[in-house]
C-alpha cells in the first residue's frame, strides 16, 4: 500500500500539484489545508491579517476530478469568509481530506476534532483554530493485513512549534481517536502537518499506544517556506518492520510542504 501525505497549501500551487497528482500511483492520499466552497470553481483569496495568499476555491473538488478511480473524504475543521477574483464574497470550509484508491475497501471511517470545535467564523484566526483528524480503516484485497491511516492537521502557534498545554491535549485526543478507529492487529499509520518540533511530548504520548516516528529532524519544508525551523510533517507508525519505502520528497515542489511516502 503506498500512502502519500502532503499539506497542499490551500492548492496556491495547483498549477504544479495537479498534474502530480496524477502521476503519483497512490493507493491512500492523506491531505491537510483542503478547502472547500460549494458553488464555486476557481480561485479565492484568504487573508488571517498575517498571511494572505491564493487558494483554490475547492480543492476537495478539484482533486476529486483528478483521482475519478479514488473514493474521498472530507472534513472541515473550521468555515471563514473568502472572496473570489470578481470580489464576491463566500463562506470558505477549510479542512483534511483522504483519498483512498477504488481496489482498497473502507471498512471503517471516524473523525474528531484535537482542537477545539467547528467554528463558522468572520474572519480567519492566526491561533487556536479548531483541529479535526479523519481515520479511515482500510483492507487492500491483495493483502490479509487491514491498516488504519489517521491523518491530522496540527494546532499552528505563531509563538513556535514548542509544547503548549493545548498541544499536550491535542496528542491525547489523537491517541484516542487512534484507539478508538484501530483494530486489534491493525497497521495503524498516522501522518500529518502536526506542526511540531521533533522534541515533542507528543511523540512520547503517541509512543505509548505503540506508535514509532519515521521522520524525525528531516527538513520538510519547501524552499517556499523562508523561515529557519523546517520541521512540521511526520508519519508515524505501529509495526516499523511492515515499512517496505519511505521517503521525504524534495521534487517537484507543490507546497511549502514536502511530501511524505510511505510503502508498507
């Protein structure tokens, strides 16, 4: 089962993402920063008061036209105003969304936020925004084994990637919702932009419900990303011994993210 997880950016670099995307031979893809505008095609505009930037109007969609043979699945974490390139203003959801190739069977599917609640907001917050992680539970017909992907955009502090309590509650509410989707004698994979320094708490709670870091201090950002601390996006998982690839990917640049591979 090959696994790819990328932060996508919003899709503000979709001209390079999308025909990547294509190539990319993926069973399972685990995506964060996904937006989603019923009605609405193209592109929009974001702005938090410190960033503002281009996104795809509903790259949840777009990505669905691109991958027909995937099944998909989104959740929104937290819905804000945007507006497109004529200056009409829509209401914007922005969440994860998993991707998972037509031969695997889903046998199990939850979510639940790490942070906070869904929150419908008039204007985009640069702290604090609520978390959701989607499991999915996964049987690939060529193999007996069934693997559950968790997949989570992290809690983002302006102040850094260090331990906050909020990042303390964050990772037990992830090991709980790991608990609660895995099965006994699952491969359990977890990946995300958890937004962390490698010296997190985190991984120390994730470890105890069995779970092992692939990426430790690896760079994996972009050089579209201009600060110093390059750590952000980890995969994580229950039987390192079941890991036939993994790798973090420097080409093509699609994101300020790298991507993950992950074979198993």
């Amino acid at each position: 089962m090959r696994i790819i997880c990328l932060n996508t950016w919003g899709g503000s670099l979709f001209d390079a993402l999308a025909p990547w995307l294509t190539t990319l031979d993926a069973d399972v893809l685990c995506l964060q920063e996904v937006t989603r505008t019923p009605g609405v095609s193209g592109w929009t505009q974001f702005d938090d008061g410190e960033h503002a930037m281009p996104q795809r109007a509903n790259l949840f969609a777009d990505i669905r036209r691109l991958l027909p043979d995937h099944q998909s699945f989104f959740v929104a974490s937290d819905t804000g105003p945007v507006h497109d390139e004529s200056g009409r203003h829509h209401r914007q959801d922005f969440g994860v969304a998993t991707y998972v190739a037509e031969h695997i069977s889903v046998i199990g599917l939850r979510s639940a936020f790490v942070n906070g609640e869904f929150v419908d907001q008039d204007s985009w917050g640069t702290s604090n925004r609520a978390r959701a992680a989607l499991a999915t539970r996964l049987v690939d017909r060529s193999r007996a084994r069934v693997v559950t992907v968790v997949q989570m955009h992290g809690l983002r502090d302006p102040a850094g990637k260090h331990d906050t309590p909020a990042r303390r509650t964050q990772a037990q509410r992830l090991a709980r919702l790991v608990q609660r989707s895995r099965g006994v004698g699952d491969l359990v994979v977890v990946c995300g932009d958890l937004n962390l320094s490698p010296q997190s708490e985190t991984f120390a709670i994730l470890d105890e419900i069995g779970l092992v870091d692939l990426v430790g201090d690896a760079d994996t950002r972009t050089s579209r990303y201009p600060k110093p601390v390059r750590h952000a996006s980890y995969v994580l998982v229950s039987d390192p011994a079941a890991v036939v690839r993994f790798e973090v990917l420097t080409e093509p640049e699609v994101s300020d993210h790298r991507a993950l591979l992950l074979e198993v």
